[in-house]
C-alpha cells in the first residue's frame, strides 16, 4: 500500500492524509474488498507517524463504511460499488453561472430597495440581544413556534394596533422572513386554482412568483386613486394585491371613497380577499398617518402584510401577516409541522426592541431625518432640473415619483444611469406589461433611505446628465 506524505503542507493533519489517501485507493479499486490493512502499529512504523494518526485515520474511514473491523483480527476493506460515471458529464463550472466579487460600489444611490446602516442602532439592539439571553434562554434552545413566538406576535398586535389601526390576535399573525414567502404560503390554503389580480405598475416580485406557481394573474391598471376598481370587477379574480397606503411605486394615497369601493369588492362574494401589502406605511410626514385598508374591514375580508425591514435594515428579514379567522383555520390544518423561517435569536431581539421601546425611539428618529432627506431631495431636483420634471410630491414613504420630459428611451436611461455611477430606477421595472410605458414623458423612482444629505446636489446633477445631457 503506497501512501507519500507531505509534511510541508499547512492546514491539514497527518492522519487526514492518511485518511484520504486509503480512501482514494479504495475508490480506485487498488485496494480490494475484504483486502486487510495492515495494523495500525505496523502502519505507523513504515510512515514514521504516531500510532494515534493510524488510529484516527482508520477511525474516520470506518465512520464513513470504507472499511470494516473484526474483533481482535483487525481492519479490512469494505465491498463497495464502483461508480457509475457518464463520460459526456463534464466537471468544467459553466463560465456563464461564475460569479466575480463585487468591486466596492462607488455609485450614489438613489434607489427605493436600500437603507443606510450607519443609521441603524446597533449598539442598541446588541443590547436587546444580549437580554434575550437572560430572559429567553431556554427557547433558544427549543424550535420556535411555526407562526413565530407568541411573544413577539402579541407585541406586533399591540404595535400594528396602535399606528395601524389594525384589529387582530396575536394568533392571527404570521411571522416569516419574507412576504414573497408568505404569499406561498397563502396561495397553498387557498381552493385550488385561486384567480389573483395585481396592481400595473406593481411590485413585480409577487406577479412574478405568481407565474411560478402557474396562478392566472389579472394586470389592473392605476388612476389618480390608486387600484382601478372599476377593471377590476370585470375580471373573475377572487384575490387582489393591493398598495393603499402608499402604492408601488407611483406612490398614490388611496382616499376613502376608493377604499370603500375596494372593500365592496371583496365582500360581494365569499371567496374575495384584499392582500394589503403594507411595506413602509411606518413614514408619513407633514400629517398623521392614513389608517390600514384592515382597519375598516367589517367583513374579515382584508390579509394585511407588513415588514420590519424596512424600518429596520433590508439585512434583517422579518415579515408578517394577519390572517382573517377563517384563512388561520386553514393555515393551522395545513402547516402544524412547519419550521419557522426566521432566526429564533433574531425574533426575540426584535421582541426586546419592541418592548423596550427602542423600536419607537428609533423610527421617530428616522421619521424625522427621511423627511428632512426628502424635503432637501425635492428642494434640489426643482432647483437643478426646474421644469423638465414633474414631481409627485407624496409626503409617505421612502420613494416619489419624477416624470421627466426626457426624450432618452428607459434603455437609454439605465444605459446612462450605469455611465455616470447612480443608482436610480424607472417605471420600466415595475411594469407588468408594456402598457404604463405607452406615456410620452419617462418615470423615474426615487428613492432616498440610502443618500446622505451631503451627497443630494451631486446625486441629482448626475441624474440631469442622465436623463438630458447629450
């Protein structure tokens, strides 16, 4: 048995290489089946290693089936298959699906989907996880419960409650890491072959996943009022995904009279149901917040869907939604077993945050500094860019919306935007087909969670260059 150590090598101990030497020679068929290796104290003497390194090694190998021992005989190789191997398999990784490391970005962003860190308080909620390990120690050690700890959903009723005007139970919330996880989960307690319909332009992730799942899924288009509710009741839909608090992305507040129509809709039959998807209705400014779509819902009709990563960090993935009665009573029957997708250590620090107050203290302080960004924002692109745009001025949320009178096709836009190193994306994203493109002006989404105020003149001098500069 030839085995050649190389002990210059860094990293790896000796008996490893023993280990994997044996090993490839069984592969090889080089050593055959029930062939018996030599004793571990011969072995040792002939590689000049310690009868420990033999020992571990053959250890190892018996753990993985490679070999086989009989009482006070000792080690033999086992009988094993050799492989089955396709000669037209290549083992080349395609150059198409290699991924290089990201350069540092040196763009300024303004875009809707990122946040600035150093803005989070993280020495803060280090803080609240350093309690859990006092207060929770015990579920640490436990699977978590499959909707998330009752803990943590009481005290989402409560806060959903109070700046929501959302009415739940804690048993009615779901906890998840995301909300296209949980419109899966929604769409497997549905009946079978549920009908969908979405707002166009719309958030493209849920149309997209919808087409996955093989859903028919309805394109609505918008009006100054938001969801067009009109269209939808010639569709035969029996859910809608709707934004109405601050829709995405043209940004519309849906004023009473459509949300009442919106909530007829649904009550009209009874398998219609509202998907309210509440993203970042956490930041209004100048006025009070506008209630949820739920909170008018007298007929149980409305799935409200929220998210702390927005208010928190994109990093730290928590979503949720609030079920009607009837739809948990599904969920529970269908998902006893489920394991809960969020970090169990990362949902009590979120649990601790809330109840200490610091989740309050902190979505004031950035209330107050995204609208001082904003205000500084829409301040800059009328003095830079004048009368090219047309801003609509929403004062919620973390996006606005600018159509500019810009004759570069969105192509050329993007092209550009990549050119002059900002972040910035238009309509074309988000829409659903090409129908919301068909406008003479272009639509642009700007986001401002991310830029510094320092950087707003710069950010928009660039975004002039790229939709007018020749």
């Amino acid at each position: 048995m030839l085995i050649q150590l190389d002990r210059t090598q860094k990293g790896r101990f000796l008996y490893q290489e023993i280990y994997r030497q044996i090993k490839q020679l069984i592969l090889n068929n080089e050593l055959r089946a029930n062939t018996k290796l030599p004793p571990k104290r011969e072995l040792a003497q002939m590689l000049d290693v310690s009868t420990n390194s033999i020992a571990n090694a053959y250890e190892q190998l018996l753990a993985e089936g490679y070999i086989y021992t009989i009482e006070r005989v000792g080690y033999f190789i086992e009988e094993i298959e050799q492989f089955d191997i396709n000669p037209n398999v290549t083992t080349a990784f395609p150059t198409h699906l290699r991924e290089q490391p990201e350069p540092p970005k040196t763009w300024l962003s303004l875009s809707h989907m990122n946040s600035n860190a150093r803005l989070f308080p993280m020495r803060k909620w280090l803080s609240c996880e350093a309690k859990v390990y006092d207060r929770y120690i015990e579920e640490l050690g436990e699977m978590a419960h499959t909707q998330g700890p009752y803990v943590l959903r009481k005290n989402i009723a409560e806060l959903i409650y109070a700046t929501r005007g959302v009415k739940c139970e804690p048993e009615q919330i779901v906890v998840h890491a995301t909300s296209q996880g949980l419109l899966e989960r929604l769409i497997r307690i549905l009946p079978e072959n549920p009908s969908f319909a979405v707002e166009n332009p719309g958030y493209a992730r849920y149309y997209q996943l919808l087409k996955r799942h093989h859903i028919q899924a309805h394109l609505v288009p918008l009006d100054d009022a938001g969801i067009d509710v009109h269209h939808l009741e010639q569709l035969d839909a029996q859910l809608v995904i709707a934004t109405p608090s601050h829709q995405f992305p043209t940004g519309t507040i849906m004023p009473i009279s459509r949300r009442v129509e919106l909530l007829n809709w649904a009550s009209r039959q009874e398998d219609r149901y509202i998907i309210e998807d509440d993203y970042d209705s956490e930041f209004k400014y100048e006025t009070n917040h506008v209630p949820s779509l739920q909170s008018m819902d007298y007929n149980h009709k409305v799935i409200y869907m929220g998210t702390f990563s927005k208010t928190l960090l994109p990093g730290i993935r928590v979503s949720y939604m609030v079920l009607p009665v009837k739809l948990l009573e599904s969920y529970r029957e269908m998902f006893p077993l489920e394991i809960q997708a969020v970090n169990t250590l990362v949902l009590y620090t979120l649990n601790e945050f809330i109840e200490s107050g610091q989740y309050e203290k902190h979505l004031r302080k950035m209330t107050k500094h995204f609208e001082e960004v904003r205000s500084c924002l829409v301040t800059e692109l009328t003095k830079q860019l004048g009368d090219q745009i047309i801003i609509s001025d929403v004062p919620a949320g973390l996006h606005f919306l600018i159509e500019a009178k810009s004759a570069r096709s969105y192509d050329e836009i993007e092209q550009q935007a990549a050119k002059h190193n900002v972040e910035v994306y238009t309509l074309k994203r988000f829409s659903l087909n090409p129908y919301p493109l068909i406008r003479e002006n272009r639509f642009i989404i700007i986001g401002f969670a991310y830029i510094d105020m320092k950087d707003i003149p710069e950010a928009v001098r660039r975004l002039g260059c790229v939709l007018f500069d020749e």
